[in-house]
C-alpha cells in the first residue's frame, strides 16, 4: 500500500472536494496496480471482469445506500449534472407536453434554461427576488406538468430543502425529480417518491467526472420524442451503463467511498455527523454576529454548504490571513457572491471544523 506524507489540509472545497483518505489510498494503489493484475485501473479494459464488477458494486451500493427500490436502475455517465439538466426534459417532457421548475440558485437557474430549450417550461417557485437566500414555501405545482424538478442543496447560495415538495400521490401524481449533486448520499430519502434522482459525483461520492442517475424504468418513453442513444437514460440502464465507455476511475473511486459511507454506518450515521458539524459552525456563526453574520434564512440553512460573511469586509484580508496559517483551504465564497462558504461534506471531520470555528473566535476576539 502506498503511503502519503503530506500536511493536515482542513478542505472546505465545494468540489471537487475532501474524500476519505483511506479512498485516497486504495484508490492512489490501484493506479500502480489494480486488485493484482499488474494493470493500472486506468488501462483495464470497461468490459473486463473486474472492471464489470466494479460498477455491478457501485450500482449495487447506491440503491443499498439510498433504499432505493429493486426496480429502480442507476447508471454512471460523464458529462455532469450540468448534461443532466438538458437530458432531463428530453427523457422526461412529452411532445406538446409541460415542464414545472423550483428555482433555487444558479444550478437550478441553468436547469430552468436547458428545459426551455425543450418545450413549455413553467418557473412556479422562486427565491431569485432575494438573491436566493430562503427556499420558497407553500407553492403550487400543476397537475398536467410532466414531471417537477428542483436542486435540493444550492452550493453557492447555501441553502437546503429540509422537506421536498409533495407532488401528489398515486397514478396522478406529477413525477418528481431531483439535482442531488451536494447533499446525496448525506440524509435519508424515499427514493420511491422520485422518478429521477440524479448528480455529479464530486461532492460526497467520488471525483469529477461521473453523474449517478437513479430512477425509476418505468417512468421513461413516454415522451413521444425520438432521442439519440446517447441522450436516452432509457438505453443507459439496459445497457448497464455500457452503451459508450464509462468514466471508469471515477466510478471506482466512488464504489470506493460507497464502501466508506457504508462502514461508517450508512446514510443515517452520515446525516448525524453532518448534523454535528453544521451545528458547531452555525452556533459560531450566530454567536460571534456582529464580526461575522449567516448568509441565508436560518430555517433553510444548508447543512452541506454554510455561508457567512464578515460584518465589516475591510477585515477580510485579516481573517484570510489566519485561515490560510491553519491549513486551512477552500473556504472563499462563490465568485459570483463573494464573502465565505464552507463546504461540509461527509468526509470532512468535525476536528476541521473545530479549527475554523477557533480560528472565528480568535478573529472575533481581536476584532469584535
């Protein structure tokens, strides 16, 4: 086995973003040699053996994991979420048909774009009026739209929902679909309420570079529309996520994390030790207002992603300063809203966050 000598990193990146390390390990080994075969896994032919066992077991965990009903199939495709949002409505859409949209921050603003590409694209929820700081309440969504998407975690403006929209229930229900590329695999959900969940895998799963797609066979061809096999979620799950070659490291980095959450206890033990983490960052956060203050409506808080800013941003350079002397990394804002943003994936320890919460009290000390 290899072994690493680096520095103690406390990585807040949004992603890519912090893996276990013992991943980083098996995962850096089977580069020089996977499983004993004298090939790396990065020449092995997709169709081998091993390689076919590889995402037989990725697949396998993500339904294990998530409780996913037996029916249900997950594939591992490229291209991101971001090529998940213009697939969406190809696969989902009918001809003539209508789609319904939350609207929730920039991922979900682009989703919203690619649908209108498409057809009929209806916005009927929106927090863009406040910089997407809150998550919208007590909407309504059409009982003739062909399916509901939303983001359920916004990375930049750090907010979540904490309970996702009813669409119905029985054969009259409105599909729901889901972007879960931030905080899947984080917290428990009824898979069975969804006919698409759906993500990249380079926030709790594994590195850029792969998407899991987890839905429900039986909602797909539906749309009267005749889409190019590449575009088709309903040919990527017969085929096994084989139709074209696979992102094959990063399917096997995430089989490799799949693996870690489970040994850890699952989703469930996940959802209490971010619960932990969050908890610390935002108590400081409030505690030490006015030096620094909470981005977002304390009641749709992300727990992935806290975003916070200094009461006075003449200070900022002070603060960088003493962030960066304690290794730690990541943690500046989304270009696009500046201030701070710590990103709180499964794989980071709540030791990390207990450094910059030291480091926020230190700073408030001597500037508050």
């Amino acid at each position: 086995m290899l072994t690493a000598t680096k520095k103690k990193v406390h990585n807040y990146s949004a992603g890519p973003c912090i893996l276990p390390q013992e991943v980083f390990e098996q995962a850096a080994q089977a580069v020089l040699d996977f499983e004993g075969s004298g090939l790396s896994i990065l020449e092995i032919s997709h169709r081998s053996k091993p390689f076919e066992a590889v995402m037989a077991k990725a697949q396998g965990l993500v339904k294990e994991l998530l409780g996913a009903p037996d029916h249900y199939q997950v594939v591992f495709l490229g291209g991101g979420a971001s090529l998940g949002f213009h697939m969406v409505p190809l696969n989902y859409m009918k001809v003539g048909g209508k789609s319904a949209y939350a609207n929730t921050g920039e991922w979900a603003t682009r989703a919203i774009k690619e649908s209108k590409l498409i057809g009929d694209t209806v916005v009927v929820a929106s927090s863009e009026d406040r910089n997407f700081n809150y998550i919208p309440k007590g909407f309504e969504i059409p009982a003739d739209a062909d399916y509901f998407h939303f983001t359920s975690n916004n990375t930049i403006f750090g907010t979540q929902f904490k309970q996702f929209p009813n669409t119905g229930s029985g054969a009259g229900a409105v599909p729901l679909i889901c972007d879960m590329s931030s905080d899947i695999f984080s917290r428990p959900v009824n898979v069975a309420d969804f006919a698409l969940i759906y993500g990249g895998a380079q926030k709790n799963m594994g590195p850029a570079g792969a998407t899991v797609y987890l839905f429900d066979p039986e909602r797909l061809g539906h749309t009267g529309r005749k889409l190019s096999p590449m575009l088709d979620l309903k040919n990527h799950g017969a085929k096994e996520s084989m139709y074209n070659t696979p992102p094959v490291y990063a399917v096997y980095v995430s089989m490799l994390t799949l693996e870690w959450i489970k040994k850890m206890g699952g989703v469930a033990a996940m959802e209490t030790r971010n619960a932990a983490k969050a908890k610390l960052l935002y108590d400081a956060i409030d505690r030490l207002s006015p030096v620094f203050k909470g981005t977002t409506a304390v009641e749709d808080r992300s727990v992935m992603n806290a975003t916070f800013v200094l009461g006075d941003a003449a200070q900022e350079p002070a603060f960088d300063a003493l962030w960066k002397e304690a290794n730690i990394s990541g943690i500046r804002g989304h270009r696009s809203v500046g201030g701070y943003r710590a990103s709180m994936y499964n794989a980071l320890p709540i030791e990390s966050v207990q450094v910059l919460v030291d480091v926020m009290e230190h700073f408030a000390k001597k500037n508050g």
